[in-house]
C-alpha cells in the first residue's frame, strides 16, 4: 500500500473542507479534492501521514470535531536517525527550512513500528516547492545516492519521494 506525506497545505484545506461539510456550505475545488484523497486514505488505498510539526498545531485545535476525524485518518510519520544530516544538504538547494523538514522526513522518516523507510509521495499545494523540487531533482537523486552509499541498512535504501498535487495522488490511486 503507498504511503502519502500531507503537507500542512493539504491538511489545512481538508480540515476547513470538513468544517464546511459539517455546517453544510459549498466546498472550494481545492477543499473538494483534499476531502476525496482523506477518504481514499480511509478506505485503505493508502497510508496517510503528517509531519510532527503538524501534529502539534493540531492538537492545540483538537476541540473541533473536523480536526479529530483528520487526525483519525492519519499517522505521524517519525524521525530517524540521518534525517537531520539530508535536511541540512536540502537547504543548499535553496529548499525553505519548512520544506527541506518535509523532503527529509518523506526520504528517511519512518512509522511508529519501523516498518517504513520513507514515502512514496508528498502531497501538496505548495507549487514553489514542487517547482524547486523538479528543478533540482536530478541533482537531490545524485546526492542521496552519494550519502546512502555509506549508510547501513535500510538507511543505504532511502530515496526520493515524489512530491504531487492532491489531484495527481488521486490518479495514481485509480
């Protein structure tokens, strides 16, 4: 089963596409697709994580119901131990803190049992980062290779994620 990081981007937009189900108001596009992937998740057609950071604005706002059927739907995904070593190689690619946080959770984060290394994807409306990202591609692909090379099991398998819109997960899911 694949195994999906959603971006604080996505998160925000189910979050305030499921208040406006519950109090019954039209849903924007962007809200409509971001609910479609959460149910994809909940019927088990993949596995949907978040970022700690994530994780703890969401549990300031765990009173509204909205954001507990989200966080029901999702998983955090772990730190492990080169993490911190690729994020600091993503920032000379010109990648946000917050962004070069993500990519290097996607690359080597795991879940609670261990039985991850990584994700298939990273699912988000952030087009600056989706562009960064595809500019130095090929380039992130040579360095990791370079640095996993070195690393023991499973870290010497780690590899990009891709990173989608909302809309491009959904078809990859059909």
């Amino acid at each position: 089963m694949p195994a999906y990081l959603l971006d604080k981007s996505v998160a925000r937009r189910t979050i305030e596409g499921l208040a406006r189900v519950r109090r019954s108001q039209p849903l924007y596009p962007e809200q409509v697709v971001c609910l479609t992937l959460l149910y994809a998740g909940a019927r088990d057609r993949f596995t949907a994580y978040i970022t700690p950071q994530s994780l703890h604005i969401m549990e300031r706002l765990s009173a509204r119901d909205e954001v507990r059927v989200f966080l029901a739907e999702v998983e955090v995904i772990q730190v492990t131990r080169y993490t911190r070593r690729w994020d600091r190689r993503l920032h000379e690619h010109g990648f946000t803190r917050e962004d070069a946080a993500i990519l290097s959770l996607s690359t080597f984060g795991t879940d609670l049992a261990g039985g991850i290394l990584g994700v298939d994807a990273v699912i988000t409306l952030d087009f600056p980062f989706i562009k960064n990202f595809h500019t130095h591609k090929t380039t992130l692909n040579r360095r990791l290779r370079a640095m996993t090379r070195q690393l023991p099991a499973p870290f010497r398998h780690a590899s990009l994620p891709e990173l989608w819109q909302p809309t491009r997960a959904l078809a990859e899911l059909s």
